[in-house]
C-alpha cells in the first residue's frame, strides 16, 4: 500500500440559523462558514492531500443560500484532488435536495444511494465506499457489508452515523460492522466532538467533529483531521481552521468586584470569541449584569452573561424597614423560614434576588439562550 494523504471533515452545517444570536451577528456567522470552505480547500492545496472526505451534514438543511452554493461549487473546484460526500440526516439526498441541484465539478462525488456503492481510483489504487441518508433517519447502512478485498488497492469508507445504540435513528454504526467491513480507514461524520483516531480489528476510524462551533454544546477548539496511511499504519493530526470558538466560564465573585475579576482572569485574546461567563459565589446585592455587560462586550464577538450568585444572608436584615424593599423581604422572609427543604429555600432566595435586583433598576439579563 503506498502512502495517502486524506483530508476528513463533516458537520460543517452550513446557513445554519444562529437564533441565539441577533439578526446581524447570525448573518455574519452565516457568512464566515462560507469562507470555512475555502479556508479547507486550501489546506488540501498546502497539504497536497490525495483526497477529500466529507462525511455528511455539509448543508444544516435542504434550505440554502444561493450565495452558499456558489461558494460551495467555488470551493470544491478549488480543492486539487477527488472529493467525495456522503450527505447525512441534515443534509439527506433526494432529487430535490442541493447536491442534485447544483453543477457540482467533475473532481467531486456524491452518494446518492442508502445501500453502500463504490468508486476506483485506479490513479491511486483506491476504492472509496459510501452511502447516504435518502431520509432525516436511516438504519444500519453498514450492517452486513464486507468490502471486497483486491490486492494492492487501499479500501476507504465514508459514511455518516452515530454510535449503534438500540433507539439510534441515524444510521447506528458499531465496532463490530466496522471491524467486519474490512476497509483500511473510516471517515465517519455526525458527532460533533472529535473522538481521536480508533481502531478494530484491522479497520481504522474516526468521527473529526465539526470543525468550528456554533453554539454552547460545541466549546472549545475545534478541528478538521488529516489523516495519513501507510500500509499498516494510520496517523491522523488535528488541524484548526476555526475563526471563532464557543466557551463557558464558572467564575467565583465571593468577596470580589466581577468586573475586575473578569477582566484581570479571562484569557488575553477574546475579542474573535462568543462567551458565556455565569457568576456564582455569595454576595450582598445581585450583580448588575447591564453594567457588566456594557463594559465588558467590547471585549468578545459575543457575550451572555449569567447570575447564580447566592445572597448572603445578611441581606434579610432589610426586612425590617419600613421600605417597599423591607415589606418585600418581610414577605419572603416568612416563607422562608416556613419552606419544608432547602430546594424551596431556594426557590425563595431566587425570588429575592430577582426582586431586589428588579428594586435596584438592575434587572437580570441574558443576552442570549442556548442554540
């Protein structure tokens, strides 16, 4: 077997909507995925891979932009070796869907079929495997197949799937099936967090993850995978080609002003980023999020900040004043005393926060919900 270079990536998720964030910032998100595309097609120039496989969820849905299709065409003419797609649950081939739509170049392949089919590249002495989603579910698309085995020639598959798991809905893919299938590499698509290079039996595999975030269940750094056989070896390396990440911080304020202690403890270089930054700790007044909010946002493309301080208990002390902010605590003071367990304290000491911060014209404030 000689030496191949192959670029693996899926779960680009293209003209997705981005309703956590405000119309302006969605479509600048939507645009920058676009320019994810070229950003891969000249990693495969730069790395002079071999071939391309995109394994699924290319497009977040059938509903594309124009403007996304060119740029999609643009640049997998760009990518200077054979591609192959094997759409996936949101991306799920029909004759209506974009990949029959579009004038896709010669350099590219689509899988249109749900039982698995083949294409030789004799200049490589390759033959890549795949299969689609002809619906938002599929079964077991691996189930049963074994490759057919040729001297010489490197056996790839890639396919989109989860974890077999008895309620999977989306073409459940076990070590078993690929173990049995014979194929030298897998490039698996669908989950969204990269699980490393694996291996069964004499079959390689990985699932590369998305390649950048789109919301809050997709943290940290994300990677496209470039993955290198030679013979009985496999390597794969991680390469970055993210604009933004997503993160969340838990930060303790107890004693402290939130506003220094996030500015002084974030990491140096935000401003690209989308943070989600929740305060805890006791203190004797609820943060005033507004204010943070509008010193800190400069800092980041996007932040949302969240409230789970606890209120010391001194703050009952108020109840005694003859104030709207004292017969409000009066009130909640006798409930709580009265509350049967500490989840209904809690519920109360909630309440109190909302009230007084509500009193002190310092009301909560989320900038944005999860995607």
């Amino acid at each position: 077997m000689r030496k191949l270079k192959i670029l693996h990536t899926a779960d680009l998720h293209l003209d997705s909507p981005f309703e956590a964030l405000g119309a302006g910032k969605a479509a600048i998100r939507r645009k920058e995925q676009r320019e994810l595309l070229m950003r891969l097609a000249d990693l495969a120039a730069s790395e002079q891979v071999d071939l391309v496989l995109l394994a699924g969820d290319l497009l977040d849905s059938s509903n594309t932009y124009y403007e996304t299709g060119e740029e999609l065409i643009r640049a997998l003419r760009n990518i200077p070796a054979p591609v192959f797609i094997a759409p996936g649950n949101h991306d799920w081939y029909s004759p209506r869907s974009p990949y029959a739509r579009l004038r896709l170049p010669d350099n590219v392949h689509v899988f249109t079929d749900g039982t698995i089919r083949s294409v030789i590249l004799p200049e490589l002495n390759v033959r890549v495997y795949g299969a689609a989603f002809t619906a938002p579910e599929s079964p077991a698309l691996l189930e049963g197949f074994r490759c057919e085995k040729t001297e010489g020639m490197t056996d790839l598959l890639v396919l989109h799937g989860e974890v077999g798991g008895r309620d999977a809905r989306y073409d459940p893919i076990t070590e078993e099936q690929l173990s049995r299938s014979g194929v030298d590499y897998a490039a698996l698509g669908h989950i969204h967090k990269a699980g490393g290079l694996r291996r069964t039996g004499n079959t390689w595999y990985s699932w590369p993850g998305c390649p950048e975030g789109r919301g809050f269940d997709e943290t940290g750094e994300k990677t496209v995978s470039l993955v290198t056989l030679t013979g009985d070896d496999c390597e794969l390396r991680p390469v970055s080609i993210a604009k933004r990440r997503y993160e969340t911080v838990k930060m303790d304020v107890t004693g402290a002003d939130p506003l220094l202690l996030i500015s002084t403890q974030l990491a140096d270089d935000t401003v690209s980023d989308v943070y989600r930054i929740t305060l805890t700790g006791e203190t004797d007044s609820p943060p005033d999020l507004k204010k943070l909010y509008e010193n800190l946002s400069d800092m980041f493309f996007e932040l949302q900040l969240r409230d789970e301080t606890k209120l010391r208990r001194g703050v009952w002390d108020s109840a005694g004043e003859d104030t709207l902010r004292g017969l409000f605590l009066q009130r909640l003071r006798r409930k709580y005393d009265a509350a049967g367990d500490d989840e209904e304290r809690k519920r109360i000491e909630q309440a109190a926060r909302w009230g007084l911060a509500a009193l002190n014209n310092a009301e909560e404030v989320v900038r944005h919900e999860d995607q």
